[in-house]
C-alpha cells in the first residue's frame, strides 16, 4: 500500500453539535486518512460518522454496518457490531472527565466510487481519571453512493471542540 500522505482539508468547531467537511473525498484518490487529532466533550458519549454526498447531504438509508472492539486500562475488554445503521455509531468514546481529550485515526477506502463499497477501519484513544480507553473498529458503508465528504456528531452532547485534518493516500 502506498504510503505519502497528501494533504486535503481540515476543518474544527468548538460549541458545535456537529462538524460538516464537504468535498474532501474525490477520483483522485482510492484510500484517505482521517486525523480526529482533538476532541472533547461535556458528558459520556460516542462520536457518530456520516457521510456526506456530492451536494452535502447527509446519507443516512440504513446501509451502515459495524464491528467495534472496546480497549480498557482498567477493566476487561467488549465488543459489538450493528447493522442497517443510519451513521457509523461508535468512532470514539468520550467522558467529560478526558482532560486531555481523545483521538482517532480512520482509513476510508473507495468512498467516491460509485461502483463499490465504502469501508473504513478506525482506532481512537481517550484518557479518562479511570484509566486509558480505546477503540479499534471496522466499518462497512453497504451501497454504492458516490461519498464526497463526512459529518461528525454526537447522540446527545454537544462537542466542545473537534478538529479533523483529511490526507488522501498515494
């Protein structure tokens, strides 16, 4: 697999329910990498992922599936999957105890092409006053949309600040 990474686009937020990055995904490239380098919230939940289509919007037809396994410092390990999602659910947890906050590195693969699927692998990270969290996660987009962009956001909170950095992959 190629390894230079290319700089696309970045975006952040801070006081925002979600955070949009349109036309970060073209022809140009089959593989992208997506840095979550910060994000902290206020409260316990997970940071969602949709994609976005050519014109912006949200994709959300129940062809989202999941596989995530839970990494503790301080207790046992968990896991579990979903199917006919409306979002990828379970990108990174977060507690507002994270004082440090949390990251999470996403692979996106074919997301433009609109004769394959769109999958993505992710890991993430987070420290809590417990102990240190982290995820690994394996994503399946189950229809062949054109994906031009992405769209994180919460189920119930409200980030107190996000900031995406997106490479594509030569």
């Amino acid at each position: 697999m190629a390894t230079n990474l290319e700089f696309i686009k970045e975006a952040s937020a801070t006081s925002a329910s979600t955070l949009s990055i349109t036309d970060c995904f073209n022809a140009n490239y089959d593989v992208y990498q997506v840095y979550i380098s910060k994000v902290d919230i206020t409260g316990i939940d997970w940071v969602e992922m949709e994609y976005l289509d050519t014109s912006g919007n949200a994709i959300t037809n129940s062809a989202y599936d999941e596989a995530v396994m839970e990494i503790l410092s301080y207790g046992s390990f968990s896991h579990g999957y979903s199917e006919n999602r409306d979002e990828h659910g379970r990108m990174i947890r977060l507690q507002d105890d994270s004082d440090e906050g949390a990251g999470c590195l996403i692979t996106v693969f074919n997301p433009f092409s609109s004769s394959t699927y769109t999958f993505a692998i992710s890991q993430s990270s987070a420290n809590t006053d417990s102990g240190m969290f982290g995820s690994k996660g394996a994503f399946c987009y189950a229809a062949t949309d054109s994906v031009a962009g992405l769209k994180f956001k919460m189920n119930s909170q409200t980030f107190d600040y996000i900031e995406v950095k997106v490479y594509g992959v030569k």
